[in-house]
C-alpha cells in the first residue's frame, strides 16, 4: 500500500502558526508537519493532558492553549495567549471541527446551533481577533480546513455539511476583502481521511477493523485513503512562502474529480 511522502526543511522558518483541534488526527498532523518545517505551533485542544503530550513531543517549537470553541469567548484568548507567548502570530489554520452525525429530522435547534457554534462561528471569531494582528504586522494566512461534504455531503451530516459549506464560502468573501492587506484566506475541502477518530467511528457503524485496507478503488484508487500528513502538507504549502500570491484558492483534497465526474457505466 501507498505511504505519504516524508520530508524536513525549512519552508515554515520563524512563522508562527496556530492550529485548532491539533490534539489528534489533522489537526495534530497540521502542527507536526508545521513544527518540521521550522514554524514554532501553537497546539490547541480542550484536554490539558493530550495537548500537553502533543507540544512536549514536539518540543521547544512548540506550546499549547485550552479552550471549547463553542464558547464565544474563546477564540480572542486563544489568539492573545499565541501572541503573548511567541510575540506575534503568522498563520492560522481553523481545523477544529465537530463532526456531528443526524438528519434533518434528528437535528434540533441545539444540536444545529453547536454545530455551527464550533464549525462556522468559531473560525469566524478567530480571524476576526487575529486580524489586527496581521495589519500590524504587515499581513498573513489562514487555512480553513473545510470538507467535500461542503458541497453537498452525506444525508447523515446534515449540519456539519451546511457549515462547511458556510466555511467555503467565508474563505471566498474574506480574501476578497482583505487581498490589498496581504492577508490570503484559502480553504481545503478535504476528503476521506484516515485518523484515529474515524478509525473508530467507522468499527462503531459496523466495518471491521481492517477497514481501511478494503477501501474499493472506486474511492481510493491510490491503494488507501488520506492521512493527516497529505492534508497536512497541503496546508504547508498555504502557509509558506512560496504561496505568497495566492489567496481565494479552494483546493478538493480528494482522488477523483468531485464536480463533473462520470465514472464508467457497466454491468456485471
């Protein structure tokens, strides 16, 4: 099977990065790729032991900050706590997600309202509190971690792929408004993704444990599906220099065309 590429260098030198919901899975991928490249990472995640254990792994590039995003007051902390910390902010990835599953009809006001607390709010009162920051500094980037789901998504995400949705679409607008302030917005959607979260979730609905090396080539023609460290690589590319000029950018992170295709037709 396909195993992702491995690399070191340099191409985050001296930036700062803060990533959301970098205690496991992309997020934790994002901040290690991040840290590899020379940036100094702040972890972010709601369990003190886990982002304890991240940044300490990491090392001295790298600190952790607290905090539920569904709180409103949250995300200006989190961006002042990266600012006290490393003296100045150069990069913002919102990968933090809930990941909730309902239907129409098995969401409810609250259930909607959490989701879009965390998913679409919270990205929202990031960039708005870091913005300040990247004028004084003369500009920066955000990635927005969105999903293929914001196209369209499955019947059983129903919220979560309105936010996404929502997502792409602030990424577009933002990067229009502030272009003139070298401050770039760009977004991935990205698509199935191999973590230990969805590991799990996906034994709980029913696949067995070796799920992730039966994945039909319909889906995964590479052999397998994403890991945190494709994602997190294609993030990198957004936060360094050599995506300078590019902003409004939303990249498919998936295998196969997601708008157009017309997979061949056959009986058997």
């Amino acid at each position: 099977m396909n195993q992702p590429p491995e690399h070191s260098g340099n191409r985050l030198r001296d930036k700062v990065i803060l990533v959301t919901g970098s205690t496991t899975g992309i997020g934790e991928g994002i901040a290690r790729l991040a840290a590899d490249q020379g940036a100094r990472v702040m972890i972010h995640g709601r369990r003190k032991e886990a982002a304890q254990q991240v940044a300490s792994s990491i090392g001295a590039a790298a600190h952790y900050v607290l905090g539920d995003l569904a709180d409103p007051e949250v995300p200006a902390s989190i961006i002042e706590e990266t600012v006290a910390h490393f003296g100045r902010i150069d990069g913002l990835v919102n990968n933090a997600a809930l990941m909730i599953r309902g239907n129409l009809e098995a969401t409810d006001a609250a259930l909607f309202d959490r989701a879009v607390a965390v998913d679409l709010r919270a990205p929202f009162l990031l960039i708005r509190s870091a913005l300040p920051h990247f004028r004084k500094q003369g500009g920066g980037r955000i990635v927005n971690i969105g999903s293929i789901n914001g196209y369209c998504g499955e019947r059983t995400q129903f919220a979560y792929s309105i936010c996404k949705g929502g997502l792409m679409t602030m990424t577009r607008n933002l990067a229009d408004a502030h272009a003139e302030e070298n401050i770039h917005f760009n977004h991935l959607n990205v698509g199935w993704t191999l973590t230990p979260n969805e590991h799990v979730l996906k034994m709980t609905e029913g696949l067995p444990e070796d799920w992730p090396s039966r994945v039909p080539p319909s889906i995964a023609p590479s052999g397998r599906i994403f890991s945190p460290i494709d994602v997190a690589w294609a993030v990198v590319y957004f936060l360094s220099d050599e995506a300078a000029l590019i902003n409004g950018s939303v990249l498919d992170v998936e295998q196969y065309p997601v708008i157009g295709r017309n997979p061949l037709k056959h009986v058997s």
